[in-house]
C-alpha cells in the first residue's frame, strides 16, 4: 500500500479510538422538523433552518420560477457573465437589513469569510479573534498572512490588554467575533467590543450566520458584517455587508469571490423570497416561546440558558458520553447531533439541540423526557 494511504488509515483510527471519527448519515426523507433515516422517523433537533423557510411554499415557488425561465447553473463568476438583475435588489435589501451602505453577494459563509478578512488584512497586520470563532474565520485569517491572536471567549478585557500590548506594532486590526455563537448559542458583547476597536483605532468583524432574523442583535455596529443563506434563510450562499469602499475592495482583491461561479438563479430568486417574508414575519418569537419552554422542562443546565438564539447546548463533558446519549436519544425517535472537538472545546463535548418555529409542543415534551431519562 501506498504510503500517504497508510498514513490516512492511520489518521483515522486514531480519531476512532477517541470517539470523534465522522460518517455522513443517509436522509431518506425530510418533512417539517420530521426526518426518515433507515425507516425510522425522528424529530430533528439538529437543523439550521431555525424557521422552516427551505420548505416554506413560495420559496420553492420562487426558485422553480426563476429557474424556469433562466435555467439552473449561473455559468460564470459574477464578473464575467453571471451578475443577474436578480442581485441588485438582494444587495439593497441586504445592505438596509444590516444597517451598511452596501452587501455582496458569494457563494457560502465559508467563502464570505475568507473574502472578507483576505481582502481587508495581510502581512503585518494584526487579527484579534475570540477563541470560539468559526473555523472559516480562522482559516480566512491564515490565508491572509495576518498575526493572528486569540482572546478568551467574550472576555472584553482580555481583548483589549492584547490590543494594548501589540496593536503599535502592526499595521491594520480586525477584531473578529460572531454576533450568536454557532455551538454555545451565546451572544457577544458588540457594544463593548465596537467601544474597544474604537479606542484602539482598529475594526470590527462580526459574523452573523446564527444571528440572521433575531432583530435585537446590534450587528450594525460592526464595521463588517458576514452571514450565510443557509441557516435561518432555508438557501444557500453568504453575503458580506459594509461600507461601499470596503465592498469595492472586497469585488476587486477578494479571491474567493473572483474565482468562483455565481450562485444558481432559483437560489437568488429565492433568497429573495426568504429575506422578505423574515421582514414580514416574527419567527423569532416563536423560536423563543420554544426555547424557553424546553429550558423550563430540562433539570441539568446547560451551558446558558439565557441566549436570545435558536442554540440551546446540552453540555455532557466527553465525546464517548455524548455518542451514546445521542443514541439513546435516537431510540426515543429523537435527532439531536453530538458535537465533538475539534469543533468545541477538549471535554465539552455536548448534543446542540437547534430549536425551530414548526417544533410542536408534543415534540419538545419529548425531548425533555428523553433528556430526564438519558441525559
Ligand atoms: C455555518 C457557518 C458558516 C458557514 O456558512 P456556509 O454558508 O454554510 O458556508 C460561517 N460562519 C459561521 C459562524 C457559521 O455558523
């Protein structure tokens, strides 16, 4: 056997033995929050499509509309032949939605971020990161040849003692957070960290993919926002949103951008659909009511309860035990993933419960006695 094949085996193994080996699991079938995996159907607690919109009727009506009469794939990048008219009442949208003078629109959240921080930072500039930040952000920040420094998670403090012990020996700063976080489902302290960015004369980058559609985050105070169409939208794709010069700069050095084909027309078509009925409709309120209720039903804290977001962490401390709540859970005919590091934390590992505006009362009383039983 090849060597390199050897090695991978053995990579693998490796994660094995420590519970954190991955596999992707077959969906046989999708229905509101319901899933069908090997015939067996399971309420999901485990999508990012915190307000149904992937299913709502008139976002897949506008997506076969549009696709109808423009045909599927795009052909181009946006600047050679595939900036549709369909973007530029997106990007308004996006922009006033945001509180920006101007939004672009990239192919994922991953790509949005790696536009985003390449275009605006490189050598001899300076990134200040919560610990918890997505991996696209830290990969972003490695691309761009940026000194990148860590501060602990919403710890204001912390941040500003590395911005006054090093921000005079660089260039330009990005202070980067998230405005909920992906796997705590917490909020960052953006007045606080806009104040501090201010003082140190840097610029803040706050990602928004959970945050999309819960009104009372200050995302605005950020210099920069990114976010993705792929959670509370129900699409796919991500966008960033900030001053005009920025997005200009972002058009013109952003390689994630510039290199890559434009998203399909339905999708636009349909993001469209999906950012108009959130202006319409208070989804959150809903996802709220559910929070709550299920926080009231469950003994064991989880890790906050308090976070105004879809997230609610169920913490169980090592990987192994979050394997086996999670198929336990399972039995009961309910679907909630476990989260291992590398994605959190070495042992915090936990099952990420994502609540939805189409959970039913009789399906969160269910998962709040199948945690009383196993958890
Ligand atoms: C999901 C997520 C992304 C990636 O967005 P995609 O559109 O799925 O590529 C980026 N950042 C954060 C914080 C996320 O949770």
């Amino acid at each position: 056997m090849p060597a390199l094949e050897r090695l991978c085996e053995e990579r693998l193994a490796a994660l094995e033995a420590q519970s954190l080996r991955r596999e992707l699991v077959e969906i046989e079938s999708r229905d509101g929050v319901m899933i069908r995996v090997n015939g067996k159907e399971y309420i999901s607690f485990s999508s990012n499509d915190y307000f149904g919109l992937s299913q709502h009727p008139e976002v897949i009506e506008a997506n076969i509309e549009a696709t109808k009469r423009y045909g599927v794939g795009a052909g181009a990048s946006r600047l050679v032949t595939g900036n549709h008219h369909l973007y530029a009442p997106l990007e308004a949208a996006l922009a006033e939605f945001k509180g920006k003078e101007s939004a672009l629109v990239l192919g994922s959240g991953y790509l949005a971020n790696i536009a985003a921080i390449t275009s605006l930072v490189g050598r001899g500039d300076l990134i200040i990161a919560d610990k918890l930040v997505h991996a696209c952000m830290i990969d972003g920040a490695k691309l761009s040849g940026a000194k990148l420094m860590r501060f602990s998670h919403n710890d204001v403090e912390h941040a500003e003692m590395l911005l006054e012990k090093y921000r005079g020996e660089y260039g330009q700063c990005l202070v980067m957070t998230e405005s909920i976080f992906s796997m705590d489902g917490d909020e960052a302290p953006l007045k606080a960290l806009h104040e501090v960015s201010k003082k140190y004369d840097t610029e803040l980058l706050v990602d928004d993919a959970h945050g999309f559609g819960f009104p009372h985050l200050q995302t605005s105070l950020a210099d920069v926002v990114v976010g993705t169409f792929s959670k509370a939208m129900g699409c796919y794709g991500g966008y960033i949103s900030a001053s005009n010069i920025k997005i200009e700069s972002m058009l013109n050095f952003g390689r994630s951008f510039i290199f890559s084909t434009a998203l399909p027309y339905g999708l636009i078509s349909s993001i469209n659909k999906s950012l108009e009925l959130i202006n319409q409709e208070k989804y959150f309120e809903r996802i709220y009511k559910n929070k709550y209720y299920l926080c009231d039903g469950l003994k064991k804290p989880t890790i906050d309860h308090s976070g105004k977001s879809a997230i609610l962490p169920f913490l169980v401390g090592e990987a192994a035990d979050a394997v086996a709540l999670q198929e336990k859970l399972k039995q009961e005919g309910l679907w909630v993933s476990a989260i291992r590091p590398p994605t959190v934390p070495q042992g915090t590992a936990r099952l990420r419960i994502t609540l939805n505006v189409l959970h039913e009362e009789s399906h969160l009383s269910k998962l709040v006695e199948g945690l009383r039983k196993h958890g």
